[in-house]
C-alpha cells in the first residue's frame, strides 16, 4: 500500500505552495509520487483518521483538478506533469476517474497556454489512451468518447486545413512531432475512431511526405513520424480490406517513383528493361530548354516538382516511405511485392557515375544536366541500399531467395561509387547482415567479387598513406619533369615537417565509417569460406586487425586459419599480437591455454560407500611416504609369486622411480624389473629400523604418454580391506609376504597387531598367462 505520509505531505505542499512557485517543485513532487507504487483510491468509512489511504488519494485528486481548471499558466502547468506522474503510479486505480481529467486537458489544447503546456497535454491525453486499451469498461467509458475530440484538436494546431493547399505549404509546428507520435501510436489500438479523419490525414501528410522539394522544410524527425502515420492509416480500412488497402499504396508508390524517374533519367540512355510489363519507361521529352518537372498528377497524389535536385529528393523520400511499408508491422496478412520492388531497384542502380569514356549520354540534352545527375546518384543509391537492408532484416532468413539479387546490385554500386562515404557505409551496413544468413555457402566467384570491398573497408580504418609514394615519385622524376615538382612543392612543409604530419592525421581521422567498417571486419573471418579470400586481401585484413586493436576482429583470425595448400609456405598466425594486447581477456586465455578434462579409465573394481568410511582413518595419517624403486618391486614380486600360486586379474603393476640413500643396500642385491604399465601411486611407504609395514590405496589409473618424465600425481583415496598374504583366500590387496619382509632387512613378523608409520607402496600383480603357467 502507498504511504499515507507520503500522500498527505504530498497534498500539504500543493496546498501550501503559491501558485507561481509550483513549477519549481513538480519534479520533486512527481518523483515523490512515483515511489508510490500502489493506491486505494476507495476511503475506508470504518478508519476516519488521517492515516487512510482513499482519504489521502482523494484529496490529492481533488486539489489536481483545482489546479487543472486554475486561471493562472503555472497551476495547469504544474496539474499536467503530477497527472501524469498519478496515472503511471496509479494506473487501474487513477483511470477509472480521470474522466474530468481528460476533459480539462482536452480545454488545455484550445487554450492560449505556452506549446509547453499544450505538449504535455498531449503525451498525458496519449498515455491515458493508451493504458485504458486493457479495460474495455474504461475505453467505452473514456477513450471512444474523447478521442475524436483530441484528434479534431490536434490537427487544429498544426493547421491541418491549410495543409490541402499545395499553393501554400504546411509549415512546421513547434507540436508537430508530439502529435505525429500520438497518431502513430493510437492509430493501431483504435482504428474505426480513426476512419473519418482518413481523408483530412492523408491530405496532412502528403505535404510532409514531399515537404523536401517545396519550399517549406521538415525535420527528419517529422517526415520519418509522417511516414508511419500514413502507412498506419490502412489499419482504418473497412473489415477485412486493409491488406487491399496496404497493397495499393505500395503500388501506387513503386509507380510514383517510376514516374519520377522518367523525368530525372532523361539525359542518359538506359539500358534498363522491366520484366513487369505494366511497368514501362515512359517517352522522354526533347524539350531541352526545360529543366526536369512533373506537371502531372502523382499516383499517390504528391504536388508537382520542378528542377533536378528536386526530382532527386522526391525519389529519395518515396524510396523511404517504401522502406517503411516492409518495416511496419499489418494489421492482416498481405503479399509483399518483393519482385516489383527488385524491378524498380534493377532500374535505379543501373545508371552509375561512368568512368572516363563509359558515358552513355542522351545527346538530346545538355552535358550539365548529366554531371548534376552523377552528382546526384549516390543519394538515390544510398537510399536502395537502405531499403535493401531493410528487406533482409525483416525478412531474416526468409530473404536468402533475393539475397543473390540484392548482393549484386550493391557491388554494382559501390565499384563505380565507392569514393561517398554513406555509400560506403549503408554497404558494409548491409554486407554485415547479408554475411550471417549465405555467407558461408559463397562460391569462390562471391568472395572475388567482395574483395573490393574489403579492400576499401581496410582503407577506411587504416588509411594507405599516400604522401610518401607523392615525394618518391617526386624524387624519382628527370629532366624538365624534376623541375615542375620542384617548383609545385610545398616550401612551408619543408620549413615545417609537423605541418605535414599533422594534415596526414587530421586526413586519416575525418570522415570514416569507423563504426561500420570495425563490425563488419570480424564478421568477414567468421562467415567467409578462408579457402577462398586470396591471399593478399586476408594479410591487409590482419595488419587491420593489429594496427586497430580490434580484438574481435583478432579472435576471428585466429579461429579460422589459412588452410595448408600444398607447395605453399604455411602463414603463422597473429595470436602473438592478440595475446600481447589482450592477455586479460578470458577468450584469449583459452586460445593460448586451453583446458582439456583428465582422461581417467576405469579399473573394473568396485567399491561401496562403507568401504571408504570403515578406512577413512588410515587414509588421515601424518606419517611420510618412503618411495621403493621398481628395482626393489621385482625382488618383492618374485618373493611374492612363491607364496601366491593364483593372482586377481583386477591387480596392476604400481611403481614410483624415486629411491631413498638410505636404502641403498637393500635395492643394490635387488635385479631390474622392466615394466609395461606406469602408474602413480600417493600413498608411499618409510621404512624404519627392521619394520616393514605396507598400506594399500584403490589404484586409480591414469593414461600418460610413453616419454612422460615423471608419474602425474593423484589425490589419494581410501583403501580397502587390508589382508595378510599368509591369510589369502580371495582376490584382495595384501601386504607383502614374510619372504619379502625378511628380503627387505625388516623385522615386520613381530607385533603383528602393532600399527607402525612405516608403509611400502601397494604390490599389485598382473594375472599370469597360460605360457607363464606352462613353464
């Protein structure tokens, strides 16, 4: 439950605060009121102290509505943000009696208060619409009454009834976005409330769409928000017609750019052909005195245009409101025409900036016209990547049919455009998406293909410097030609060599897509087949890697190395760097070290839980481990063979190679023992004046390598039962044989019962063979 206290300062301070001096304190209050997470707005009649909570919200509702309906700025004001601040906290609890709140904010829109004010009115009218959609009570009680009020008064201030007139176009509201964004929310929750003001919307909104080639001017903001507005409005088509609705604009605006395009392409001659036999250029007017216009009227009903940059920019803008039509979510299911989409995109992109005596010009028409066209072609092109990318991130893998088409296009692009710097990007933008979905299936064509673009996405972070191959040409020059260079040389550079390196990294550091080209970069080592990047692409991208510290990019070098090809030198890799730089990194810890689990095999024996508890004491003793040679083993062995006529097949050979001095004398009289099996044993022996006493552990075996200089070391475990080997009647780990003690120098016969620290390693035996038997 909210704190009453809280409330009741809350209330005390609007009512003891002036007026004017309110806006000052809002904040804080509005803060307030958001750590109040939950309200009674209903008053207990049996609690009338003034600790209840209803009695507390009820009184701060009362003073808001005061203020909201006070005749000073500051009171509406301060009455607007706490509303608001209310209605987030309060939600179900406060809307269900905003009701007279609604109606004083909708007053507020028809007043002469600040566009402040008025702009708060809005988002706090919008919120309210919004929160009440899950309760169908409050909508039939709040929003469908209320609604068309705020949109007739919405579009009444921003002088949507001028907006018809193309004569004069709309200029830009200080509210414009603010309502933009509230008709684009609302339109999707509440779309019959919507349907009558379809008309008057899309007469708003065209001027907006094409606000860039008239002579008012937009944010991008706003025609981004007009956008979406006007392909939200097929939401407002009757039942089960929206999809239809849907796809007729979209038509209606492939056709509009085909028709600017008629105009704007005039003075070359295209080599495009529609493989939409509706789609057809039209006849290109000979009228060479004229600047390209379009008098005619626009599928979508656009006002006419005038002059190429303006023809240039209409294009653009209808490329993005295309772009918005993929992107938007539907109200029902509809068929995207993806193949006229590629057609008009086939058509834009076949004209490029031509290279020096490549020009197919239309002689019908001025050289000035063509080089304003080729100055304006990357913008269009820019913006068909755009709605390239698009296509591939809304669509994911479902896209991968069109992939092919979408990648060429693009190369075709950016070879004769590279040198603008937003082809370049909006291109490593889209190559970066197309990579993870076909990336790995690329023929060896594809890769080729690419190259230029990697090549110029290297460029781009480490730019070539290009001022020393200038001076070696310079110095390299004869004659007359040595002459000329010297007299174009720079004297200040020379007087000033810091000038010259300061220009050189001022030139590197401007105007790189930076962002784009460092993503892009690892994601060309992980998706490309390494098979096919040649040789001389994949070293630049390494020296990239190295030079910008793109750890990323690094790891990805070194997980996907250059394949062996036979008759070449294998190329080393560039972890010496990546560890270098990045040696914290847990990544790079793996790489160098990685961490592979002990391959442990199992010794086919089997013991309970009761075995390792009943001889959890033995395993706890302090007392020092004597290692015994392998020598000392085979004597004991052979001592052992004597006693023992049958041996179990679970028993292995154990040895440790580490001799004591003192022990000398005792391994000189025993012979060698070559053994096949190596396994370390924890638990040693020490062996003291005339004792020998052997404790066993479970033998645990471990795979070691045949060079291995030493046994690896294991924790020791619990043994199990311990048996003399003059008592032996079942396979079990024994101590050694009288025999063996008395080999030993030990006098271990004695005080069989006594415990003794003194301990030799566990004997174990391999089961005899047939032709051991034989013999």
């Amino acid at each position: 439950m909210a704190s009453s206290t809280s409330l009741r300062t809350i209330t005390n301070r609007l009512t003891t605060t002036p007026v004017n001096e309110l806006p000052y304190v809002a904040a804080f209050l509005a803060s307030a009121l958001s750590d109040c997470s939950e309200f009674n707005a209903q008053s207990d009649p049996k609690k009338k102290t003034d600790n209840n909570d209803g009695l507390q919200v009820n009184k701060l509702k009362a003073r808001l509505t005061s203020l909201l309906q006070d005749r000073t700025v500051e009171g509406r004001w301060t009455a607007v943000v706490l509303i608001k601040a209310l209605l987030e906290a309060g939600r179900w609890e406060i809307l269900r009696d905003c009701g007279p709140w609604v109606r004083g904010l909708l007053a507020i829109l028809s007043k002469s208060d600040p566009s402040s004010t008025k702009k708060l009115a809005i988002i706090t009218l919008t919120r309210i619409f919004h929160l009440t959609y899950q309760y169908p009570t409050l909508v039939r009680e709040i929003t469908t009454p209320n609604l068309p009020g705020f949109i007739t008064a919405s579009l009444n201030l921003i002088n949507a009834k001028k907006a018809s007139e193309f004569v004069k176009p709309v200029k830009e509201s200080p509210l414009l976005e603010t309502i933009l964004s509230a008709f684009a929310e609302l339109i999707g929750r509440h779309p019959t409330i919507f349907r009558p003001f379809v008309g008057q919307l899309q007469k708003f909104l065209l001027p907006i769409l094409s606000s860039s080639t008239t002579s008012a001017s937009f944010s991008s903001r706003a025609i981004n928000l007009a956008q979406e507005v006007f392909v939200a409005l097929h939401n407002c088509a009757p039942k089960n017609t929206s999809g239809e609705q849907w796809a007729t604009d979209c038509k209606n605006t492939i056709f509009s750019i085909h028709q600017a395009a008629d105009h704007v392409f005039r003075s070359v001659i295209e080599q495009w052909e529609s493989s939409d036999p509706n789609i057809k250029p039209r006849e290109k007017s000979k009228n060479v005195s004229d600047l390209p216009q379009d008098d005619e009227p626009d599928a979508l009903g656009l006002p006419s245009w005038q002059s190429l940059p303006a023809g240039v920019t209409r294009i653009t803008a209808l490329l993005n409101l295309l772009t918005k039509f993929i992107s938007i979510r539907t109200a029902s299911v509809i068929n995207y025409p993806l193949g006229a989409i590629l057609n008009l995109t086939s058509r834009l992109t076949s004209i490029t900036v031509p290279k020096t005596g490549e020009e197919q010009a239309n002689s019908d028409f001025t050289r000035d016209e063509r080089a304003a066209l080729y100055m304006e072609l990357p913008i269009i092109h820019a913006a068909c990547i755009d709605l390239f990318r698009t296509i591939v991130v809304t669509f994911g893998s479902g896209s991968i049919p069109v992939v092919n088409t979408i990648f060429e296009q693009t190369l075709w692009v950016f070879e004769a455009e590279s040198f603008n710097s937003n082809i370049r990007e909006t291109s490593y933008l889209l190559i970066s998406d197309i990579l993870p979905l076909v990336g790995r299936s690329f023929a060896k064509q594809n890769v080729f293909a690419l190259s230029p673009l990697i090549r110029q996405c290297c460029r781009d972070l480490v730019p070539v410097d290009t001022s020393r191959s200038q001076d070696q040409e310079n110095n390299t020059g004869k004659g007359g030609n040595a002459k000329n260079n010297q007299l174009n040389m720079n004297v200040d550079v020379i007087l000033n060599p810091a000038l010259k390196e300061s220009n050189t990294n001022k030139e590197s550091s401007f105007g790189r897509p930076n962002t784009a080209a460092t993503a892009l970069l690892p994601l060309l080592y992980n998706y490309l087949p390494t098979e096919y990047i040649p040789i001389p692409i994949r070293t630049e991208m390494e020296r990239v890697a190295i030079l910008t510290a793109n750890r990323s990019a690094m790891v990805a070098s070194v997980m996907n190395p250059i394949p062996p090809v036979k008759g070449r030198r294998p190329i080393p890799s560039i972890l010496p760097f990546l560890a270098r730089k990045y040696a914290e990194d847990l990544e790079v810890e793996c790489l160098i070290r990685p961490r592979m689990p002990v391959l442990v095999g199992g010794t086919g024996v089997h013991y309970d839980a009761d075995d390792y508890e009943e001889h959890e004491e033995s395993m706890d003793t302090d007392a020092p481990a004597v290692p015994v040679s392998s020598v000392g083993i085979q004597q004991l062995t052979s001592n052992f063979a004597n006693n023992v006529t049958a041996v179990p097949s679970s028993f292995t050979i154990t040895q440790n190679k580490r001799i004591l001095p003192e022990d000398s004398e005792m391994t000189d009289q025993l012979p060698s023992l070559p053994t096949e099996q190596e396994l370390p044993q924890p638990k040693k022996a020490r062996l003291g004046d005339g004792e020998a006493v052997v404790s066993t552990t479970s033998v645990v075996p471990v795979t070691l390598s045949e060079t291995s200089a030493s046994p690896a070391i294991l924790p020791s475990t619990a043994t199990p039962v311990i048996s003399p080997i003059t008592e032996y009647n079942a396979p079990s780990y024994t101590s050694v044989s009288a025999n063996a003690q008395k080999s030993a120098g030990g006098d271990a016969a004695r005080n069989d019962d006594d415990e003794s620290d003194d301990e030799m390693p566990t004997l174990n035996i391999e089961p005899d063979t047939d032709e051991e038997e034989d013999e």
